[in-house]
C-alpha cells in the first residue's frame, strides 16, 4: 500500500530519500500485521516472551540502559522566533535544528525496515481528533503506536479525505545519548525525534503531537491540549459527572483513571469510569461547555507500585496482549516490579537480580495496553462529540502546605491554581527525583509554545455564554510531621471527588478562605476511613505565614513570562497575596479591639 494523497507520497519518498531503508512498509493495523512484527521481534531480541500461561500475548522489551525516560533536556520546540517557544521550552532556529537532525538521518536506515505508520488521536469519526503519519524504522514503536492510537488504514482513509496531517519522523539511531534529539516544528506540524526509543520520545503520537504539536494547534483554532485523565464518576443514582485531572508525571493519573471505590461507596452504587489516563483534548461546544476526548486508545503507565492493591483495574487490564518495557521477571517468567507480591529473579537490565544493584524493576518501567482491556473502559470513550466535562483538577506531589482539596472561586482564580503547579520530580523524565518544580498545568515538559500565551489562552476561555467546569486542586500528597502520607490516596480520592460534585450540584456550601474554597467540616464523607482527626485537621489547615512564603514564590515564577504574562493572572496573584495578609491581620485585630 503507498497513498494516492500526494503530500503524503512525496514526504515518504523525500525520507526515504534521506534516510536510505533497505524497504518500507505502509502499517494496515491489522493483526496479521501485529502479530508478524512480535515474531519478528522475538527473533531478533527487542522482544521476550514472558510466560504465557499466565500473561497469553504479553511480552518484555528491554531498552537501552541510557534510553528510559523522556529526556526534556534534549527536547526542543523550534519556532521562528525564540521568544514564541518560551522560558519555558528549549528552542533551536528551524533551520538550524533541521540541519543538525538531518545529518543524523542521512543513511541512519541502511539495512532498516521504514514504517509508515498513519494515525488518528481520537475516536477515528470524531470532529475533535487529528491525524498524523509516523515514519519509524522501529518495530517496538510501530507495535506500541497499535496500541496507543488508532492506526492502520481507516487513519490513512481519513488523512487522504482530510489532506492534512502531523509528520512525525523517528529513528532510533544509535541509541546514543550524544546523538539524540526530540525537535518540534510547530508551524510545519513537523516532528523530528533521533536517538531514542523510548515512549514519550518516540511514539510521536503521544507528547510529541497530542500535546507539543497539538496545544499550539489547539491556540489558534480556540481549544485546549492537556496533560489530564479524563474519569467518569457516576453516583448512585446513575448521574455521572466527568473530571479532567492534571497531574505530572507519574503522579497517579492512571491510579486516579481507574479508581476503585471504597467499600461503602460500592455497596452504595457509585461507579467510576475510565475515558483517558493521560491526554484530553476539549473544545467548547455549543451548549457553552468543555467537551473531551481522549486522543489515545491505550495506557503507557507506570508499572512500579501498580498492584491488585493500589489499581486492580490495571492489574486486570494487563493481565494479557501487553508490552512490558524495562520490567523485571521472576522465576517463572512473569513480569515483576516493587510493589508486587514474590521476588524477580532478573532485573530490567535481565542481570541476575542483585538489590545491591538497585530496584528490580526501572522505576520508570512502563506497560502498553490497549484502553478497552481496562475493564472500567467508558464506551463514552469513543464518543465522536466526547464528553462533557464537570470540574478541572490540579495537583502535584506537594508533602507540606497545600490542603488536601481547595476549589477556585472562578475561572481566573483556577487558572492561577494551575499555573502555579508545583510538583517533585519523578523518574519519568531523566535529571534529579523529589526536587520542587513549579510545572503548570503538569505541561511544563509539554506545551508547545510561550507559558505567558498559554496562560492568555486559557483565560480567554472565559467569556459570555461560556459554562466552564469548577476547577479545584488537590493534594494526595502531604505529609505529616512523622514523615508519613497523611491521605489514604487511590479509592479513598473518591471521597474528594465526591465533594467536588457536590460543590458542582450546590450541595455543599464550603468554607472560603484566602487561598480558595476548602470543605466545610463534616462535608468530607470519612465514614470507614481509620483518619485520625488531628490529621484531617492538618490536611485542611491553611498556614497562613506558609501560604504567603507561597504566593511570594508563585508570583516571582510568573513573572519569569512577563512581558507575556497575562496581567489578570498578576491581580489573581495579588489578590490572594493581599487577602493572605489581611487574614493574618484579622486575629491581631480581633485580639486587640
Ligand atoms: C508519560 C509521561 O509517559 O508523562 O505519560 O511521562
Ligand atoms: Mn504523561
């Protein structure tokens, strides 16, 4: 199969023109196709069979020991004009950045298989998906991009109809660090990625286009591009709310995705269900509300921590037809990390495991599977129109002063809330773990342009006729003074999101404080949780001395944007500053009068 849409015909042509492959195979999606790739892979090593009476279809794909995370560093968004890309981004001139990763794909496919990888981020009907075409000359990504997008020959079907499309190209090169880039051409829908084989810098469908790509698309065309799950809550009386959450990586949006409810809440009928774990694409529409996609169809996620305990769901999900990446495996070959029962005998590296040597498992070992093996998979997931979205979530790993839960009084307020997003770093992008970053939105690896016009771009959401979802933050995160999580986490996340919707519905009245609306006491439902009150109590303090230490903080990092910062974004600021102030005059006051 070659294309009969000439831009598309003439870009491979031009590749494999550069790039010299001994063939090129145009992806149909098909499983015969799948399945002659695993036995391809299987003979050559980039794949292991793992036991298949217990895991039938599941494989382990050892990377290269340097090549396990995104690598934010060599990460680059390429506008014409530097400041277009922002503080935020690393940037390179587009001509010279072409020249470098050019030379890198001159002849890097001799002897290699090209593969033409046509896909589709969303339902493959959907008015609010896009489409792109990834040119790899790696079988690991053409079998990991059959699971994540909807690719094969319907994606090409609609590329040919639409004549437009993100090019993507990627070659694993020489997996060497030295020689590795991920380049964006934003104004050419254009990806440039050498050197890695990684997820997130070479399934170019996923951060590359649904996000760095599609955010800058999602400016000029009035939609927004984010790095949020998208869940579905339903209560029991069959009402279901859906909540788009923000979290950075590896701060258990999967978890969050497919959340299972504590016992009462069960036994009561709510239900939770699972739309997207990582991207959401929303527009609003003519009802004046946000509506979202998910632009994938399957979960890279996490595998260490991932237990029957902590997310059943995904245990379920990838109990078959998964690709393990970087994992661990125990004595009779199953996949195996920290936080599973039983020990591994060999670990990612497939050294005999020696704990000397580290976890067993990468910290950043990830599975690949399809969404609609998950079995809280919403069918609203394929809806062409998506869903309509209820609140907006921020947070990050936070273990000191931010309250459990806080909503914002409105829009411009929940939008400072994001943009002041900080978060420790995790082992899903390369560089330090547990450091305080300020990340926005969780999009700071990922925005595809200035902060300050995203910012803009956000705010101007809201306008007349809009009805914009509540936006809240939370913090699963915090720590008490013996160093311990004060907040069970994972199914007991309900009992917030449960606040949320009634905050939504009017239910819950809340208390307003300087820094946003927290729950009023009593209206956090705790029935069954052993949560000692003292605790309850620190999870929901405001510490007012903290908090302006904080709002100090946040507005030197906006003013890191500035001249782009949007001016309603520093009187957001200034407000909560000032009310900060006023609220730790208030007793003084009181005291003295
Ligand atoms: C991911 C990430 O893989 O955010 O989703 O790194
Ligand atoms: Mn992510």
């Amino acid at each position: 199969m070659a294309s009969k849409l000439a831009a598309l015909q003439q870009w491979v042509d031009e590749v494999a023109v550069l790039t010299r492959p001994a063939q090129i195979h145009w992806c149909d999606g098909s499983d015969a196709e799948y399945q002659a790739l695993v036995q391809q892979m299987l003979q050559t090593g980039d794949l292991i069979e793992l036991n298949q009476q217990t895991h039938p279809g599941c494989y382990l794909h050892r990377s290269h020991p340097s090549d396990v995370a995104r690598v934010e560093h060599l990460t680059f968004v390429c506008h014409p004009q530097q400041e277009d890309s922002g503080p935020n981004n690393h940037w390179m001139d587009p001509a010279a950045a072409h020249a470098k990763i050019d030379a890198l794909f001159d002849g890097c496919m001799a002897g290699r298989t090209l593969y033409v990888i046509p896909y589709c981020m969303g339902p493959i009907d959907s008015p609010l998906a896009r489409c792109g075409v990834e040119l790899t000359d790696s079988p690991y990504v053409v079998a990991n991009m059959r699971i994540m997008t909807r690719m094969g020959a319907a994606a090409q079907a609609r590329i040919e109809r639409e004549g437009r499309f993100v090019r993507g190209l990627h070659s694993i090169g020489e997996l060497d660090p030295e020689r590795r880039f991920i380049m964006h051409f934003p104004d050419e829908l254009l990806i440039k990625s050498y050197g890695s084989g990684y997820g997130g810098n070479a399934l170019l469908g996923k951060k590359c286009h649904a996000l760095r790509i599609a955010s800058h698309q999602a400016r000029a065309e009035g939609w927004l591009a984010e790095h949020m799950l998208i869940v579905g809550i339903e209560n029991p009386l069959g009402e279901t709310h859906y909540i788009a959450a923000a979290f950075p990586s590896a701060c258990g949006k999967t978890n969050l995705s497919m959340l299972i409810p504590p016992e009462g809440y069960l036994r009561d009928g709510w239900k939770v269900w699972t739309v997207g774990d990582d991207i959401c694409w929303m527009r609003p529409g003519t009802d004046g509300r946000l509506h979202a996609i998910n632009p994938e169809s399957g979960f890279f996620g996490v595998a260490p921590g991932t237990s029957d305990a902590t997310n059943h769901n995904a245990m379920r999900s990838i109990s078959h037809d998964t690709i393990f990446t970087n994992v661990a495996v125990t004595a009779d070959n199953q996949p195996w990390w920290e936080g599973l029962p039983g020990t591994p005998v060999s670990d990612w590296q497939g050294r005999a495991y020696d704990p000397a040597n580290g976890p067993a498992a990468h910290p950043n070992s990830r599975f690949t599977v399809s969404a609609r093996q998950c079995p809280t998979w919403s069918a609203q997931a394929e809806a062409p129109a998506g869903v309509p979205i209820s609140a907006i979530v921020f947070g990050g790993r936070r273990p000191a002063l931010l309250p459990l839960v806080m909503e914002a009084r409105d829009w411009a307020h929940g939008v400072l809330m994001g943009a002041a997003m900080g978060s420790e770093t995790t082992a899903a992008a390369t560089g330090a773990v547990g450091v305080l970053r300020r990340d926005s939105m969780a999009m700071k690896p990922f925005c595809g342009y200035h902060f300050g016009d995203y910012f803009a771009h956000w705010l101007a959401f809201d306008r007349p006729g809009a009805k914009l979802p509540k936006i809240f933050h939370v913090n699963w995160f915090r720590k008490g003074s013996n160093g311990q999580f004060l907040w069970p986490g994972y199914g007991d996340n309900l009992r917030v999101l449960e606040w949320m919707i009634e905050r939504i519905e009017g239910r819950a009245t809340g208390v307003d404080r300087p820094i946003g609306i927290l729950p009023a006491d009593g209206e956090l439902k705790l029935d069954g949780l052993a949560l000692e009150p003292a605790w309850l109590d620190e999870l929901l303090e405001v510490d007012h001395a903290g908090w302006q230490d904080e709002l100090a903080a946040i507005g030197d990092y906006l003013e890191t944007f500035a001249p782009r910062l949007p001016e309603r974004l520093r009187v957001e600021q200034q407000r909560i500053a000032q009310a900060l102030v006023e609220a730790a005059e208030q007793p003084r006051r009181q005291a003295s009068g």
